[in-house]
C-alpha cells in the first residue's frame, strides 16, 4: 500500500486562481459556474452504433484571433494544426503531442477494435473565457447544430 | 466546456469530460466526468504513451456506457510522477509566494493599463 496523506491531493483550481489573481490585485474574484442539477441523458444504444464527436478547448487561430474564430468545425484531418497557448502547466508539461488533448488517432483505434461506432468527421472547437453567457447562449447551441449536422450520438469534451 | 456538457446532455446527446480541473467541473456539475490527476495540458495520457493514452480514451467509453446518474466521477489510477519526488507540479502551478508577490502585484497593474486602454478602444472581452 502507498504512503498515506494528510492533505487532500488533488489541485484546487478555483482556491489557486483566486489566491494568484488576488496577488495580481484583481480584487473581485471570479464567480465559477454551479448549478444544483444536472441533465442525465443514458445512452439508448451501444456504443458500437454510436458516433462520437469531440469538443476541444484548442484554437483553430492563434491568441489575440477574434472571439468568433475560436467557435469552430473543422475536419479531423485538421486536428493536428491547432493552438494551445491557454492555460495549462507549461513548466510540467508540453502539448506537442495532440493525442494528449485532442485523442483522434486513439479513438480510431477504439473504432477499429468495435468499441465505438464511428467518429464524427469534424471536431468541434470551443472557447474558454471569462463569458458563461456567451458558452450557454451562443456556443452550446451552435455545437449541438453542428454535431446534429453530423449525426453525431454521444460526445467527447477535452478542457485543456 | 462544462456547460457545453450539460446543454448536449440537456438536447439529448450523452457525453462525458475528460480532464484535470477536478474542482472546476465538480463544482459545475455535469453529467460524467472522468477526472486524470495531471497537470493541464494533457488531460488524454502523457505525451507519445500510445498505451496508456489509449487506456484513458477507452475509460471514457467505458464511462459513457455504465454510468447511470449524473454527476459521475471516476477517477483514473495513473500517475503523473514515477515517484514522490515530482508531485511539485501541483504546487508550483501558479505559485503564490514571498519571492514572486511583489512581482506578481506589479505585473497585473501593467496588464491592467493595457487592458484599460483596450477597452477604451471598444474592446469588450476581459
């Protein structure tokens, strides 16, 4: 058995953003999303029938592009040339391996072991900022039109 | 991508999240949530390991097909460090400290010049 802990292990984000934005003298700290329920859709077939599409938090455009150019679906041959400048741990890690974040190469081998039906041909990109009106107004439905387009099943959602 | 999550489930879609922001999707609530205890960045398996990224995706799937109520959370049993010796990752993303809390106060009254200036040239996101 591995050594035990007296603290809890898992990286509170939300404590950690305050504390640094706070020292970055941003006094009103950011009001994180909560909701008391929570939508519960089963699955009503197997997943070998099932086609999969994958939202990423990856740009199709480098930092400083328009909001809307950030709100994308693109083919999946397209998947390997995307952004990734947003924050995740640049002193641990890297993102040049886009299996890592965007797992097209690994789902397709799920498919081809018959795990899952198929892949949408396109993924689906979607901004992270600051705006929950903007995610629950204007992306979520312009992602689920696209996925309706594509006749996509069940989806795959990969925050970087 | 939290409430893209919940808005596909909501029109029917099943999904599930993969990703290391535990308490950030936790506190959202979505349906399934397969939590990997690694830095940012890499949510689907450590760089080029073909192996076990392709266990983690195969987790999701897995997720997808038994979870029978929302909020499921299930945790991955990889690790990030070999050992005890790298778990510093976890502390030192977005370090607050002595040595950095003066810099850190100076940088953000920078940023929020520019950022004043921007919006004075109608520039509306933060």
């Amino acid at each position: 058995m591995a050594k035990g802990i007296s603290h809890r292990r898992y990286v509170s984000y939300i404590d950690k953003s305050r504390e640094y934005y706070g020292a970055s003298g941003y006094e009103q700290p950011y009001r994180w999303a909560h909701y008391e329920d929570v939508p519960f859709s089963p699955l009503t077939k197997p997943l070998p029938q099932c086609r999969m599409g994958i939202v990423t938090t990856a740009d199709q455009a480098p930092r400083g592009a328009p909001r809307a150019t950030r709100l994308f679906a693109a083919p999946n041959s397209e998947g390997r040339r995307l952004f990734t400048e947003k924050s995740w741990d640049h002193e641990a890690t890297h993102t040049n391996d886009p299996e890592t974040y965007l797992p097209l190469a690994r789902l397709a081998e799920h498919v081809e072991a018959g795990h899952l039906g198929a892949l949408s041909p396109r993924f689906y990109g979607v901004p992270t900022d600051y705006s929950q009106r903007l995610t629950l107004e204007q992306d979520a439905p312009r992602i689920e039109a696209w996925m309706c387009e594509d006749g996509v099943d069940i989806a795959l959602l990969v925050p970087l | 991508v939290s409430l893209v999550a919940r808005h596909l489930e909501a029109a029917g879609i099943p999904t599930v999240i993969v990703g290391s922001a535990r308490d950030i999707v936790e506190e959202c609530g979505v349906p399934r949530f397969l939590f990997v205890d690694f830095p940012l960045g890499n949510p689907c398996g450590k760089p080029w390991n073909v192996e076990m990224q392709y266990k983690i995706v195969g987790g999701a799937l897995e997720l997808l097909e038994r979870a029978w109520m929302p909020r499921t959370t299930v945790q991955r049993p990889e690790t990030w460090a070999q050992g005890e010796a790298d778990e510093r990752w976890r502390e030192r993303y977005m370090w607050v400290g002595d040595d950095n809390r003066a810099a850190l106060a100076q940088a953000g009254e920078a940023r929020r010049r520019v950022q004043g200036g921007r919006r004075r040239g109608n520039e509306s996101e933060k």
